[in-house]
C-alpha cells in the first residue's frame, strides 16, 4: 500500500499549525498578564510639600465685662438736693465729675462750729503759753533754784495744746464732711443705674447708683490644657484678637492678656485666661466700639512656628502620613503639635519636596508602588541607567 506526499506532509501542516496557535496564545496571555499588572499599580494624586511659617492659635471665646463695677454709696446723710443729668442709666460721666449733691446746709454750719472751736482753742493755748513765760520770769526773779513744771504751767499748756489738735481735726472733719455732699465719679465711667431722686433721703452707706470703668474692659477666656501648652509664658503678654457681632455689624478688637486665673476649673477642667481691652468704647481712639455684655471669640496667639505645615486629618493612616519614595508608598511619622477643626499642624517629619499622597488609598500597605500623572515609569529609569552603563562599558573597551 502506496503513501502519498500529501499524506505525509498533512498532519505535519496540522501540528505545525497548532505549535503556532499556541505559542501566538500565550504571547497573547503573557502580554495581557503584563498589562493586568501594569493596571494594578494604584494611581494617586500627590502635592508636593511645602513648609512655611505657621503662627499656632488658641481658640476661645467669652464675655467683655468692666474691670471694675462700683456701687456708688453716701458717707454722709442727708437730702438729694439735685442729680446730674448725666447721672442715667447709660450715661457716660468723666472721672471727678459730680453725679448728686445732697443738700449741705448742716454741714457747712458745722464747718463754721469747728472753725470756731479751733479760734478757741488756739487763743486759749497762747494765752496758756504766755502764762507760762510770766511765770518762769517771775520764779527767776525770786530764786535761782529750778521751777518746778507745774509751777511754770507746763501742763497747763500741754492741754491747750492737745486741745488745739482736736480742733483741727475737728475742722478738717467738718471739711471733709462738707465735701462728701457732692457725689463724684471716681474714674470715667457708664452708668449702669441710679437709685436716687432729687428729694430722696440718704443715710450713711445709702447707695445711689452703680458705676461700670470705661478705661479698661476685661473678657475671661477659658482655654483647654492642650491649648495653654502651645501659649509662650502661660500666654501672659500675648496679642488677641476679638470678633462680635456689635450694631449690626461684626467687628474685630485687638487686646492683650494679663494673667492667668491660677487654677482649673474643677467642672470643665479649663485654664482661665483674663485679656484686657483698652478704651472700649472708643472714648480716646478711633476703634469700635466694645459694648460691656458682647459675646465675643478669640484668637490667641501662642509660638510662632517657622517651618510647618497644615494637613488635612483625613490624610493620616494609623498617624502617618502617606509620601512616595522611589515609586513606593512610604508611611512617614510626624509630629503633630496641634489639632484645628479638620487639619492638623504638623512640625516635623516632612521635608520641602517630598511627595505627599492626597488621594484616598483602598489598602495602603508600606513598600506597594504607586504611580501618579506625570510621574517616570520604572523601566523607563532602569533602561536609561542601563543605557549609561553600556556607554560606560564601550568606552572602557574603547
């Protein structure tokens, strides 16, 4: 039985024909391996750090009060002869100017029994004096031998003496009294009430009004202990800026704190800080005006931060910060010194130019590669450095 060519040559063609399906297969499956794990890499977004000065604030809030808050009361009674105009609740009066004048009939009669009393008193004691002097001539005259003080009056005089004393304190007694008719303000001040009318009668400690310091307002700022630490000198001398809403309008002051309360607070566990406002209603300055009972917020103002960096709180993984190095994703340990809202103030542990990662990642584990627009592919590097190589070889050979 004869065996044609073509019957030799057929199943040759066939497992040919299927060496060569094969192989263009897994050319096919190798190539779409390659790019499944090209497409594995992760893409990010990244920024490139940036350090700059950072002033750290602690955040707080409070209400503007009067330094001080003074009942006004008489130190004499008598009569309300009549009360100044501006003496209403509101009104603003200027240090030593007169609130109310309680009528001072009796006392500038008893200004004149004093002075009269001390005319007395004084004409008795020279009379004593010269007395005195008669007397010890006299004893001169008779004898060499030495007076004795009750021979010379010498008591006599004492008393005299003594009794012109209490007459001139009797006088500036009187003086004073007469004085104390007329109600002053004793520092520039608001009214916040008056008790008194013309015609009412005081007694002796009878309270007329209270008066509010308009020279220096003061506002308590509670701050937590995480604040108070970022604060220079226990945030003593620090610069504050107030914001409140004021006529409609909000507006910001600047003020300075003077000290601290000196203990935590036993319910909010909070630091009390006091700032003082100068002329806060604008009397001497051209500032707005701060009303007494405004709800203010503040800004502190502790270190000054030369190189930092504020960082969304989203961005930390186990509280680090996700960077590239060498197309892989690095978790970089930083030191946080301050939390604000959303961000945190980060002062060390990035440096200018590094990469940071601003996308969200679905399972960041250290080491993986990470890839981003514009960003040098690996085999692009190693062939380059492989190209600089060969060189380096040829020209050796060379």
């Amino acid at each position: 039985m004869s065996v044609t060519k073509q019957q030799i040559f057929r199943p040759i063609a066939v497992l040919l024909g299927g060496a060569a399906v094969f192989t263009l297969i897994m050319f096919t499956k190798s190539s779409d391996d390659k790019r499944e794990e090209e497409k594995l890499v992760p893409y990010v977004s990244i920024e490139k750090v940036e350090l700059a000065p950072i002033q750290l604030v602690a955040h707080s809030q409070g209400e503007v009060r009067s330094r001080y808050q003074t009942r006004i009361v008489s130190e004499v009674s008598g009569k309300v002869q009549s009360v100044a105009a501006a003496f209403e609740n509101g009104g603003l009066v200027k240090k030593g100017e007169l609130l109310a004048q309680i009528d001072p009939f009796d006392y500038e009669v008893k200004v004149q029994q004093a002075k009269a009393n001390l005319a007395s008193a004084r004409a008795a004691f020279i009379q004593e004096r010269a007395q005195g002097r008669v007397a010890e001539a006299e004893w001169a005259s008779i004898t060499n031998a030495e007076p004795s003080e009750l021979g010379l009056r010498k008591p006599q005089q004492e008393q005299a003496l003594a009794s012109v004393k209490a007459a001139e304190a009797a006088y500036t007694q009187a003086q004073k009294d007469l004085e104390r008719t007329q109600i002053r303000a004793p520092f520039d001040a608001l009214v916040k009430s008056r008790d008194v009318s013309p015609g009412t009668f005081l007694n002796i400690g009878g309270t007329l009004g209270e008066l509010l310091d308009v020279s220096l307002a003061e506002v308590r700022l509670p701050v937590n202990q995480s604040d108070f630490s970022i604060l220079q000198n226990a945030g003593r001398d620090a610069q504050v800026v107030l914001r409140g809403h004021v006529y409609g309008q909000t507006q910001t002051w600047q003020a300075r704190i003077v000290r601290d309360e000196g203990m935590v607070d036993a319910a909010s566990r909070m630091i009390y800080l006091v700032a003082h406002i100068t002329d806060p209603y604008a009397l001497n300055t051209d500032t707005p005006r701060l009303p007494f009972g405004t709800y203010v917020s503040a800004e502190i103002h502790g270190e000054l931060l030369p190189q930092a960096l504020k960082i969304p709180r989203r961005l930390f993984i186990n509280g680090a910060i996700p960077v590239v190095a060498d197309h892989k994703l690095e978790l970089r340990e930083v030191t946080v010194l301050k939390e604000e809202g959303k961000h945190s103030i980060v002062s060390a542990g990035l440096a200018d130019g590094d990469l940071m990662v601003v996308s969200t990642l679905a399972a960041p584990i250290a080491g993986m590669e990470l890839t981003w627009e514009g960003a040098p592919t690996p085999k692009s590097e190693e062939s380059t450095e492989k190209a600089i190589a060969s060189a380096a070889d040829v020209k050796e050979v060379k």
